[in-house]
C-alpha cells in the first residue's frame, strides 16, 4: 500500500490451497508480488527463476519438507525465509532456526503478526543495502554516524528529526504521504488528527533554512512533503 512493498515479491510455500490462497490474497492487497509453490521442488525452481526479497515457508509440505527446502534454499541465497510450523514444540522451532530460517510462525497465526515480521526482516535487508552517505543540495547525512551537515556546518538534530531528515533523504525528489511518515519514522498510525508531522517539518525547516538557506523540505498540499535541491529548477 507504499511505495516501500510495491515492488517485492515474495515466494509463499504451502501446500494446503485455503492457506495459500488466504495469504496471497493478504499479501497482494498489501502491495506485494506474490507467488505459490505447493511443494519443494517447485519452491526451489521458483527461487531460483524468480529470486524472491522474502520467502515464507510451511514446515509441513509432501515430500521434500520445509526444513530441507530452507537447507538447500541457505546453500545459495541469503533471503530472508520465515518458516510456518504448525507443531508447537521447542525442539522443532530449533532445528527450523537452525536449518538457516530468520524467524518462525506457530500456525494459526494472526495475518497481523506475519506483516508485522515480515516488514521487520525486509527492512532489515534494505538497511544492509543502503547507502550510508546521502547528498542533496548542500546537505549531507551519515547514517553511520547519524550526523548531518549543511555545507560545511553540522545541524543538531534530535532523535526524531534525524529519523525524518534520513526519510526525506533516502526519498529525496519523491512525495512523502502523511501515512508513510508516520509508518516510518513513529512505526504506528496516530489516528489522522495529529499534527506531530507539520510539528517535526517546522523543527527540521527552522534547522535548515537557518542562515537564509533556500527552502529544501517542500508541503505538497493534499499529499504531503517532498525534500528537493534548492537548486531544482521547478523551484527557480
Ligand atoms: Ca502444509
């Protein structure tokens, strides 16, 4: 439903079709690319055809189970695989972590639950792939070191508005929606009445255009905000 999942695809194994319909359902109208594999050889070639971001698999599956598919998925790839198990015992969830799975799920879970781990896990993964130093205009972040700078001087920045200034960034010249701010940088929706977001662009405004800077963090009205070079020629 962002611009964060249109692109993602992930692989679904299982072989009971209510189950695997219900979460390719769930999953697309989150915005995902969904494909199902019904067993582990198809998983495999899936996989391997169609290099998915995320793979949930099903411990119980005829044939090949999960765990040994997750075995020779871990032989050459790294994505990040939740296994679903419908067996609540210890030593199970044990051998799925150590079969090389990132996180597991006791059937019958909440879908709640699953979106919530699998965002985690694909947030996680992009944060390994990106950049730690981002540039525009005169502004320059690290997000090694959490410290940002405009020209040559450091902006003091608190916890908060450093989280929105390394946003707007990394989605630099992309308009921003109210819900994808708050998804992001507050991880939970406030209900649409409050006014922390305008609060935060004024802080990082205040900060930014400090010295007479040109305006860099723009209000698109009706959709929400957009950080652009000032030298942008829309702007000139
Ligand atoms: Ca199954």
């Amino acid at each position: 439903m962002n611009d964060r999942t249109q692109h993602e695809h992930i692989l679904v194994v299982e072989d009971e079709a209510e189950i695997a319909g219900y979460l390719r359902r769930g999953l697309a109208f989150e915005g995902y690319n969904v494909e199902v594999a019904g067993d582990g050889p198809s998983a495999l070639q899936a996989a391997r055809e169609r290099p998915p971001h995320l793979i949930i698999l099903d411990v119980m599956l005829p044939g090949m189970d999960g765990l040994e598919v997750c075995r020779r998925l871990r032989a050459g790839s790294d994505v990040p695989i939740i296994m679903l198990t419908a067996r609540d015992a210890v030593p199970d969830r044990v051998v799925g972590l150590e079969s090389g799975a990132d996180d597991y799920l006791i059937k019958p879970f909440a879908f709640e639950e699953l979106l919530a781990r699998i965002r985690a896990l694909l947030r996680r993964r992009a944060a390994v792939n990106e950049p730690t130093i981002l540039r525009c205009g005169p502004l320059t972040l690290n997000a090694a070191s959490r410290e940002v700078f405009l020209g040559n001087r450091q902006i003091e920045l608190t916890a908060k508005e450093y989280d929105l200034m390394e946003l707007f960034l990394r989605h630099q010249g992309q308009v921003l929606t109210r819900d994808v701010i708050y998804d992001r940088v507050w991880g939970y929706d406030f209900g649409g009445e409050s006014n922390i977001i305008e609060v935060y662009v004024r802080y990082l405004r205040q900060k930014l255009e400090a010295g007479g800077h040109p305006r860099m963090l723009h209000t698109v009205r009706g959709a929400g905000y957009i950080l652009k070079p000032p030298s942008d020629p829309q702007e000139a």
